[in-house]
C-alpha cells in the first residue's frame, strides 16, 4: 500500500480546516492563533516608559523622522527631553524607502524585544508604544511619561538598530 501527502493548502480542504478551526475557537477547544508566544506575552507586561497617553488632556506635539541613506539610519530627532508626567504625541513620517519602526522602551525591554524579532523578523507593531511604519507613510502615538529616567525609541527590525536607529528620551 502507497502512502499518499495531503495537500491540506488546496483551497477546498484549508477553507474546511479554516472553519472547523473557528468553530472549535468560537467554543473554547481551540485558543486563538497567535502569530507567536513571544509577542502575546510582552503584551501583558508593563510598559517600562510610562503609559499610553490620554488624549483628553492636553499634550504636545513631537515630529520623528526616520529614514536611511549611505548605510545608516536614523531618526531626527534623535534626543528628546520631556518633563515627568507630559504627554507627547509623536506623529513619526518614514521618509525612507525600507519599512522601519518607532518603539518607546527602556534599552533593556527594547534589547530583549530586538531579540525576539530576529526570531520572528515579519512581526508587526500596531501597540500604545510601538508602531511599524511603511515607506513614505505615517503613524502617531500618544505617550505619558510618568517615571524619570532615560529611554529609548528605536527600530527593532533586524539590522536595522545596528545601522543607527536609536535615540533617546530623557525623562526629568
């Protein structure tokens, strides 16, 4: 007897797995998917940098541009200094040709993440202190920095810290 593959990617049998996959999660048997462990993880934890702004109260505006030329990249600014409990809107513009990120950390949770990343490179960021932002696009945040100290915003794709993208948040 000839074992035979099962091409579970052909279109009739992945709408079947898709379905029944929902079925099981909309009952409880099945947890969602994740695009990974890691990341659903970092989600539960605090965020080291202060907290997601509330956009009812006042804030001002900061302008980060990110982009590459001659094997480095970077962000301008690339320092900020912001007074303990302000909230900034960073309205970040990738005037570059490669997609880059801005995420709002203390050095060691964005090491750390930075890790994970070369793990999952494809990973996205969409959270209160991070945003992956496309070539010639736009994206804003709302942040309140609530402890003193000295953070950092860097891009965590891979590479791309290493070519240059830090910079920091002095917090007095």
């Amino acid at each position: 007897m000839h074992e035979r593959a099962i091409n579970i990617f052909e279109p009739r049998k992945l709408s079947i797995i898709v379905a029944l996959t929902a079925g099981l999660q909309m009952f409880g048997w099945v947890p969602p998917l994740q695009a990974h462990e890691g990341h659903a993880r970092e989600a539960e934890e605090h965020f080291s940098a202060g907290e997601p702004g509330d956009p009812k109260k006042p804030f001002r505006i900061v302008e980060i541009t990110m982009r590459e030329s001659d094997g480095t990249m970077s962000y301008q600014p690339k320092a900020l200094v912001v007074k303990r409990g302000e909230q900034i809107k960073f309205v970040v513009t990738n005037a570059g040709v490669l997609v880059h990120e801005f995420v709002l950390a203390s050095t060691a949770d964005n090491l750390k993440h930075a890790a994970l990343m070369k793990k999952y490179p494809d990973m996205e960021h969409d959270d209160p202190n991070g945003k992956t932002v496309p070539p010639r696009a736009k994206a804003e945040m709302l942040w309140r920095f609530t402890r003193a100290g000295t953070f950092e915003f860097s891009c965590l794709i891979p590479g791309h810290r290493e070519a240059g993208m830090t910079g920091t948040v002095t917090v007095k």
